[in-house]
C-alpha cells in the first residue's frame, strides 16, 4: 500500500496514526519533497475527478489570487496548478490493492483497509 501526502500535515498524521495502530504496512511518498507526477495525477483525477484532488479549503489555496483561481475550470488547469503546488493536494492519497481512498474518514479506512 502506498500512501501520498505531507508529513506535517494532520489529517495525514491521524491517517498514518490508525494505520500504525492496526500494524498496517505502507509506504509513504511525501510530495512536498518528492513531488508528484502528471501521470499520477492523471489516474487520480480519473478515480476522485480534479474537483475532490484539488484542496479549495486549505491555506495555500487561499494565499492564490483570485485572477488565478478562476482560470481553474477543468482537469487540465488544475493538473498544472497541482503540479505546481503540491500542497494543495486533497490528502493523504491511499494507493491499495483493495482501492484508492481520498483523506482520512475512519469508517472507510476500515471498510477497505482492515480486511
């Protein structure tokens, strides 16, 4: 299982904490210093769609203008800004062979993860 994401960010820390306490193997690919390939956000974009990998709530969207978030319409502009900034990456990313998960919500951890 491969897991993207940042390692200071929080909902990454409470997805790598459950997972830790049930003994769950991972990899972790931290894209803030490894980045993140258009091919893999491409497969992304083709399981969650660019609207749900793109992170609208967090502070890095935020300090973008304005003038720069409206030309954001489609997968293609948002591959590009993505690549760009990898923090605003909805994370963490979950790689499995059961399935790919998108954040952390621990009811759907269990459901693909604890089997």
């Amino acid at each position: 299982m491969d897991i993207y994401g940042i390692k200071n960010c929080n909902t990454v820390k409470k997805a790598l904490d459950w997972l830790d306490e049930r003994n769950i193997q991972y990899t972790f690919h931290d894209f803030k210093k490894e980045g993140v390939t258009e091919s893999k956000l491409r497969e992304w974009e083709n399981v969650f769609g660019w609207e749900r990998l793109l992170n609208k709530r967090g502070t890095t969207w935020r300090k973008v203008s304005p003038e720069i978030q409206k030309t954001i319409v489609d997968a293609s502009s948002a591959r590009k800004l993505l690549m760009e900034n990898t923090s605003m990456i909805k994370r963490p990313v979950v790689e499995s062979s059961g399935g790919m998960l998108l954040g952390f919500d621990e009811d759907e951890y269990a459901a693909l993860l604890s089997k």
